[in-house]
C-alpha cells in the first residue's frame, strides 16, 4: 500500500493534468471563436464590396450623363472624335475602378480566410497541447510518487534493521 504523500502526489498529478486538459480546451475553443469572426468579416466585406460596386456604378452613369448633356447643349456630336473618345475613357476608368475595388475586396476577403485557417489549426494544436500536458503531468507525478514510495520503504526497512540489531 502506498504512503499518504505518494497519494498525495498522484492526487496532484491527477489535478494538473485535468488543468491542462481544460486550459488546452479553452484555448481551442478561443481560437475557434476567432476564427468564426474573421469569417464573419469576409462575409462583412463581400456586403461592403457590393454596396460600393453599385455606388461607383450609379456614379459613373451620373459623369457619362453629364459629358453627353454638357456635348448635347453645346451642339457636339459624340458619336465620333474626341468627345467619343473621352466617353470611351470615362467608361473604361469606371470599369477600372469597379475591378479595383473588387481586387482590394478580395485581398481582405483572402486575409480574413487566412487568419480564419490559422485559428483553426491554432485550436487544434491547443487541444494536442493539452493532451500532451496533461500525459506529462500523470507521468511526472507517477514518477515522484513512486520515488517517494521507494524512499519510504527504504527508509522503514533501514528502520527495521535497526531495531533488529539494537533490540
């Protein structure tokens, strides 16, 4: 039967490993949380994305309208030349901002997704951790509970012999 401090020290050890058990899991599920917003903001920043499309749009028409107004009142065709040639470029730069707007969307977007994969693996490797820790600290623990066994009956039996040679 073992001594009360060896049971004490497997009772510790028992302890420790049930904290890092539960330390692992709360990391795990932290990062998972974390990996939840940033998909959260990519989502975020599709919606954004969107509204500015259709705003850059609706702007765009509002300048190609007013070109061709302002050539209208002044009497200048704008089905050749210059002036079709500035309208050309004012849809081509409406175009290019459209595009450019959705290439920083996407930037985000990938960023977001990114972090969001991380996170995960972060809470996987939290939960290994923990597993980890925890085998560390039932091995530790079994390991000095069974030295401070080995310690005591070694002592008790040096006692014996003792009390054989002086009794």
């Amino acid at each position: 039967m073992a001594d009360p401090i060896s049971w004490v020290m497997i009772a510790g050890a028992g302890v420790a490993a049930a904290g890092a058990i539960s330390q692992g899991e709360a990391q795990a599920s932290a990062a998972r949380y974390n990996a939840q917003l940033s998909e959260r903001n990519a989502m975020t920043i599709r919606g954004q994305v969107a509204n500015q499309v259709a705003r850059q749009q609706q702007e765009a028409q509002m300048v190609h309208g007013t070109l061709l107004a302002g050539y209208a009142s002044s009497g200048v065709a704008t089905d050749e030349g210059s002036p079709m040639d500035v309208l050309r470029m004012s849809i081509a730069n409406a175009k290019l901002d459209e595009h450019n707007l959705n290439y920083a969307a996407d930037l985000k977007i990938m960023g977001y997704a990114e972090s969001a994969n991380l996170d995960r693996m972060q809470a996987q490797n939290a939960e290994s951790q923990g597993g980890f820790n925890a085998a560390s600290s039932l091995l530790t623990g079994a390991g000095n509970a069974y030295y401070a066994g080995t310690v005591a009956s070694k002592g008790n039996a040096r006692s014996a012999m003792r009390q054989e040679l002086n009794g």
